[in-house]
C-alpha cells in the first residue's frame, strides 16, 4: 500500500515480515503477522484472520538517511509524518549547520526551542538570505550552534579556524572557565586581535549554563577600556570579565582586586568601601593621582566613618586639603596636633575652640571647658556650662563646689556685660542690674560655702570645728537668709528653676516652701518676729541651720538666741531622733536667763555700737549698716572698716598716696603726752599711749577720728555708705593696715573697694580670686593643705601679707 500522505513510500507484507521502502533507500523491515491494507503517515493497517490492527512505524530511518543525503526537504516532509523530538532537534541541528535557516526554523519551532530560535534570528539578522557563506563565516556559525550544544572545546576550535578568538574568550568567560578564556586570549594576542574585533554585533550569544546578564557586547561587556585611553587588549578585558563575575558571584575583595589590576579604580574603590577593607582601600588610595579628588574623597569619608585615623591622614595629606586635616584632628581628639596645626594656619584656629571645649566637658574637665568657650567666643555657652554644674553641685549636696560654681557663675555674667552702642540711660540701667546680679549670686555662694560647713557638722559623725565656728557659721547664715534682701530674684535666667530639679527633689522643696509658709503664718510670738526665711535656696535645710544654732548657742551662753531658734525648730519637720531631744532642750532653756553673753554680741568696728545676735540685715551693722566681714574659715568677725576716697580722687592716685611715707603724725601738745583735738564740734584731750594702740591713738589717727566724726552723723535706717576720706588721711594711713579689694580685672565694671584693719596684730589674708578675708594662719594651712582657696577654688590665689618692712600694701 502506498503511503496517502507521501508518494515515495511504498509498504508490503509476506512471509510475516513487512517492509517499508522510501524512495531509493533499501527497503526498512520488521516482524509482522497479516498483510498490509492501507498506509497512512506513520500508521500502517494490517488484516491478520478477521482482525484489523493499526501498527505505528518510526520514521526516523527514513529521517536519517534524507539528512545523510542533506536532502532537508523531503526530510523535513518525513519528520511530519511522526518522528521524535530527538529527531526533530537532530533535523533541525543538521540544517542549520547546513544553513538551510528555512527548515532549521520549522524544526526549533516544532519541538518550541525558542534559545535556538532567537539564536537563528541573530544569525538570519547578521547573514541575511545568503545561501552561501565564506568558510571563516560558516565556522563561526558551526560554533555557536556546538556552543549551543555545549560542545565547548569543539566550539572554541571553530572560533579559532574563523579568527574569532575574543567570541572563544567570551564563552569561556561566560562558563567561569578563566584558564581556557585566557588561553585563548593569547592566542588572540598572538594572532594580533584586538579586544572587541568580533564579526557583528554580539560574537555570541548566551550560552547554556552561563549566568543571566553575562555575554554580548565583546569581553570587555561595556565596563570601559584602557584608563590611559588607548584600546583595552583582549587580557584586560578578561580581567575585567573576570572581575564583574567575582562581584556576581559576591567575592567582592577579590574583584576589587581585579578592578585594582585593570586599572578601574574608582570601581575598586566603591568595593571596598562597601565590604570595609581599608587595607585594600589604602593600597588603591596610593595609586590614585592627587588630582582625583572625588575618589580621594570618597575614601576618606570611609577612612573617617570607621575611624581609621592613619588611613585618613594619609589621604587628606595627600589632596593637600588643611581643614579637613584639622577636622581630622578634632574628630580622634588629638588636640595636640590640632592646635600645632593651628599655629601653622591661623585662620584655622576659630574652629577648633568650640569642639574641645565640648570634649573637655564631656571628659569633666570642666574649668579648662570653661576657658576654652571664651576662646571661642562663645561666653553663653559658658554661662550654660556653669548653670548645670551649678545645679548638679546642689542637687548632689556637693555644697562646697556649689558655692565655687556660684562665684564662677556670678564672674561670667559680669564678663558677658557689654554697653556698646547703648544709649547712656540704658547701659547704666543694665550695668545696674548687672551688679546688682553679680552681688545676688555672690551671696548666694556664701550661703552655700558656710552651708556645707553646718551640712558636715549635721551628717559627719566626727567634726574639727570648735563651737564657736559652728555657733558663728550658723549665726551668720541665718542672718543672711531671714534677710529680704536675699529674696530679691536675680535678673537673669542663669539661677537654677523647678523645671530642672528632679520630681522627688521638687517634691521635697515643695514641702519646704509650705512649711515656712506655715512657719511665717503661724508664729506670733514677738521674739521671732522678723527673722523667719524669705526665701531658702535649693538644697538648704533650716533645720539643720536651726538645730546646730540652737546646740551651740546652748552651750556658749546665748541663751535668748537659742530659746528662738529651739522656739522655730517646734513647728518645723525635724527628724524623729532628734523629736525627744529637742522637746527636752526646749524645756531645760526655760531654766536660763532669757539674755545673751556681753561677749558674743558683735560690735561695730565702724560706729562702736553693740549688735543683738540676730540681724535681718544681710549680716550688718543695725545702726550705720557696715557689713561685718567675716573670715571664711572660722566664720568670726574681722576688724576691718570699709572706706573710700573721696571724689576726684583716682584708685592708682589713692594707692600713691597710701604707699608714701606718713607725715608728722603727731600735732599740737606738749611733752606731757596729752594732746588736743576735735571730734564732732567739741574739743577733747587725750593721752597718748604709743602709736597704733587704740586706747589713745583716736587723738592723732586721722582716719579713726574722721570714722568716728562720720558716724556721728549717722541716720539710721538711710542707705550704708562708706566712710569717705581725704588725700592728707590717705597719706596717714600706714601701708601695711590697708587692703584693697580690686574686682577691676574680672570686669570693668566691678568697684574697687578699700578696708583698714583696725587691730594690726589681727594677721589677715586675702584671696587673689575672690576677695575674701581669712586669718593668716588658718589661710596658709589650707593652702598648704588643697593648693588652691577654700572659697572659689582657685590656684591663681596670690595673697599678699603685710611686709615686714612697713611698705607694701595688701591689695587684691
């Protein structure tokens, strides 16, 4: 029977076996009971007895032989009759080797091949319709198509016989095969190919096992060529494959390297600053010209962000960038190099001021911060600095430090004082308030210093204080404190407020404020009247003033001031073991006289009038309002008389004329030792007795008999003003009795203030720093001790002790 669907095969039967024949080929035979009755395509229908059966045949030997005979027409007829995939993509395979495209199509698009079809579009795309093609060109198509295959070497061979080695290097290159893609590679470079010579515009295509996104465009795959300029050479390109591939892979150091090789260095540079390898990254650093300051850059903000400090310095030093150095410097705190740096670059030297001001603050070096804020100009930062250590010192009752902060506090805002520009109204106005603030704070830090005395007295189990320095340090802060001159707020917003205590801290003040708001309500009694507390500064407790005040009063005979104190400890919160032996201090008071020593009463060493203990008059005089100057270490009060040079008399003129030699001290009388003279209108007699004894010296001391004529024409209750004295008392005064208190070099407008001892043999000092008075002896013990004034801390302290010689003047 002859096949219905094609005329050249031909199928029989007999003697069991059945034949097949196509065309001229001999005949194809199998086993086969019955005859045959009808061929159609691939089925055959035999009729064994009276069963009709249907038997498919292959048509892959017919298939076989029209492709030995390249006769792809009729095979590709047979191939429809019913063959297999395999022999399909055999068909389609020997076609297209054979460049009949036509048929090799029709076959990829029977067995949906589409990687061979898109590879038979490229090639049509390149050699068109052509029916023939020059040997390297039929070459280079049986290479792709054994590439596609996977028959590499064959593959590489054929690129090689049509001079396509860079196609060999790509494939190889697209396997990972580095070592076959380098062979070829120099075999290229043997052959004088230069990178990217391939035949059309992808010398080939992507091959099977090779990564998604690696192949065409020639092997250097558009990463760029020579850095130099010239064309790449088929080697680096591999390297730069070979490197790309490594950054796929994410064995991103060693494609740095790569990049590094073929001179990419701003790739390699982006490499290894994102898997940090500085060491790396310093090595490309040292390659790059100066001139490339972008990728400079971009390696010393990584050096920077990892704070490799030699790394970075290598690189700025090598852009030559001077700021950025110092930048460098400040960011690793060598402040050294900084400020040395600095000294070469002046213009430099601003900059650095402000961030090691806040690195010292940081590392507690707090005064050295506070020097390093005005250098910078920067006296609120300063001022902001002071407030919160101010504020910590307290709310840590760390008393003492406190006290110091207070001073520094009250010494800044003096500094940041500034009239330029200001009308004469308004700059007295604020030098006004600004003393006036000066002042506020400056007795708020001797409240704070005498409390921190009372405050280790309370808490310490042992104390070296003798009783009457607790008695005067008590005494003197509660006079201070009962003062309404104390609850002047101060104009500013450096003092310390609610919003920065902690809760529990406020909680407690709170309590306090009500209780004396209680305490003033409540007491009616005539004796402790006027001296209740304005105000309490944070971090003061009244009991503990009170309590030791009372203690000591007790014992040293004050029995009137420690029946007060007891009388205001009984509506204050006190702590229960101190309830019983209160209550029984309170009743055995009630034993004693209701009086006080003649001795511990105070006398004005201005006016000569005998003080009661208790004072609401910041500390002062209640008839001509001197202030009692106390030493700050014992806390007693020193016999000094405050005074000023009358007008049209200078401060440096005033010193001349103290600093002279004394005139005839001794006027009128004869030689009986009584001499005449004139105080307050009336004339007086009086015996001499030797020179600087007060018993007898008021007749020929013309500063003593000007002091007291001045308070005898005292009002009281007027303003307190010094005593003012002429040149010729000036020149009478004696060097070594004077001391000048000069403020002049905090601020310019802080007043210079003139005492006179009134008992020389009393030894006094003066601190350099803050203008406080101590005794000699103690003062030099606690120099001694802590190298520094137990006041404000300084080390600058410098006091000047009268000179044995009779000619130097005390002054600060």
């Amino acid at each position: 029977a002859w096949n219905t669907e094609m005329e050249d095969m031909l199928a029989y039967s007999g003697s069991n076996m059945l034949c097949i024949k196509t065309g001229n080929f001999p005949p194809h035979m199998q086993k086969l009971q019955g005859f045959v009755v009808g061929f159609k395509g691939s089925k055959i229908f035999c009729l064994h007895y009276i069963s009709m059966q249907t038997i498919d045949v292959p048509q892959s030997a017919s298939l076989y032989r029209y492709i030995e005979k390249k006769d792809f027409e009729v095979a590709y007829k047979v191939a429809c009759l019913g063959v297999t995939e395999a022999d399909w993509r055999l068909l389609a395979l020997d076609a297209l080797q054979s460049l009949r495209f036509d048929i090799a199509r029709k076959a990829f698009i029977r067995i949906r091949d589409v990687r061979y079809i898109d590879l038979l579009n490229r090639i049509t795309q390149q050699y068109g319709n052509r029916t023939s093609l020059t040997p390297e060109e039929e070459h280079l198509v049986t290479a792709q198509v054994l590439a596609f295959q996977g028959k590499y070497l064959d593959a590489a061979q054929h690129f090689g016989k049509a001079k396509q080695f860079n196609a060999a290097v790509e494939m190889y290159t697209e396997l990972r095969k580095w070592d076959e893609a380098k062979h070829w590679a120099q075999q290229g470079e043997k052959a004088g190919i230069k990178a990217g010579a391939g035949t059309g515009p992808n010398a080939v295509a992507d091959l099977p096992g090779s990564p998604a996104g690696v192949g065409g465009g020639g092997v250097l795959g558009g990463l760029g060529g020579d850095p130099k300029g010239g064309e790449p050479s088929i080697a680096q390109g591999l390297i730069l494959k070979q490197a790309a591939s490594s950054e796929e892979d994410g064995d991103l150091k060693a494609a740095g390297e790569m990049y590094t090789t073929a001179g990419q260095f701003k790739k390699a540079l982006e490499i290894f600053i994102r898997i940090n390898a500085l060491d790396s990254l310093i090595e490309v650093v040292r390659l790059l010209p100066a001139s490339d300051t972008q990728s400079l850059n971009m390696a010393i903000q990584a050096f920077r962000q990892h704070q490799h400090y030699p790394f970075a310095k290598e690189t700025i030093l090598k852009v030559g960038d001077v700021g950025m150095l110092i930048n460098l410097h400040m960011e690793s705190h060598r402040w050294d190099e900084a400020f040395q740096l600095s000294q070469q670059h002046p213009e430099f030297a601003p900059q650095i001021y402000l961030p090691w001001a806040e690195w010292l603050a940081f590392n507690d070096r707090f005064d050295d911060a506070l020097e390093a804020y005005k250098k910078a100009k920067r006296p609120d930062l300063s001022l902001k600095l002071v407030e919160k250590l101010t504020h910590n010192a307290v709310v840590e009752k760390r008393f003492k430090d406190a006290a110091a902060y207070f001073w520094r506090l009250a010494v800044e805002m003096m500094s940041t004082v500034s009239v330029e520009g200001l009308p004469p109204d308004e700059a007295s106005s604020r030098v006004q308030r600004a003393l006036d603030n000066f002042e506020e704070l400056k007795r708020r830090a001797d409240v704070y210093y005498a409390y921190s005395y009372i405050h280790a007295y309370i808490q310490e189990p042992f104390t070296t204080l003798l009783p009457e320095n607790v008695f005067n340090c008590a005494l003197f802060l509660w006079n201070i404190l009962a003062s309404s001159g104390l609850s002047a707020k101060v104009n500013t917003t450096t003092l310390l407020n609610d919003d920065l205590i902690p809760p529990e801290l406020l909680r407690e003040e709170q309590r306090r404020r009500a209780a004396a708001a209680a305490a003033n309500s409540g007491l009616t009694s005539g004796n402790a009247k006027g001296h209740l507390l304005k105000e309490v500064p944070l971090g003061i407790s009244r009991v503990y003033i009170l309590y030791a005040l009372a203690k000591q009063a007790q014992n040293l005979g004050a029995f009137k001031l420690a029946r007060m104190a007891y009388d205001k400890l009984q509506v204050l919160r006190v702590p229960n073991t101190w309830q019983q032996q209160i209550d029984l201090s309170c009743l055995s008071i009630r034993a004693k006289p209701y009086s006080d020593q003649d001795e511990l009463l105070p006398v004005c060493n201005w006016c000569m009038t005998t003080n009661p203990l208790l004072r609401s008059n910041l500390d002062s005089c209640v008839n001509c309002g001197h202030p009692f100057l106390r030493t700050f270490l014992g806390f007693d009060i020193l016999p000094l008389v405050e005074f000023q040079p009358e007008q049209g008399i200078s401060v440096e003129e005033a010193k001349k004329f103290i600093e002279a030699e004394p005139g005839t001290r001794r006027k009128g009388g004869g030689s009986d030792g009584w001499r005449e003279s004139t105080r307050g209108g009336a004339e007086v007699m009086s015996l001499d007795q030797g020179p600087g004894q007060m018993g007898g010296d008021e007749g020929n001391d013309l500063f003593v008999q000007k002091m007291l004529d001045a308070a005898s024409f005292l009002v009281p209750g007027e303003p307190y003003s010094p005593v003012q004295i002429d040149r010729e008392i000036l020149i009478d005064l004696r060097p070594e009795e004077v001391y000048i208190v000069d403020m002049r070099k905090l601020s310019s407008f802080l007043p210079v203030r003139f005492f006179r001892s009134m008992i020389p043999e009393v030894a006094i000092a003066v601190c350099g720093a803050c203008g406080h008075f101590f005794h000699q002896e103690t003062w030099e013990l606690e120099v001694l001790q802590n190298k520094c004034c137990p006041y404000c801390g300084s080390k600058d302290i410098d006091p000047l002790a009268p000179a044995s010689e009779g000619k130097s003047l005390v002054s600060l």
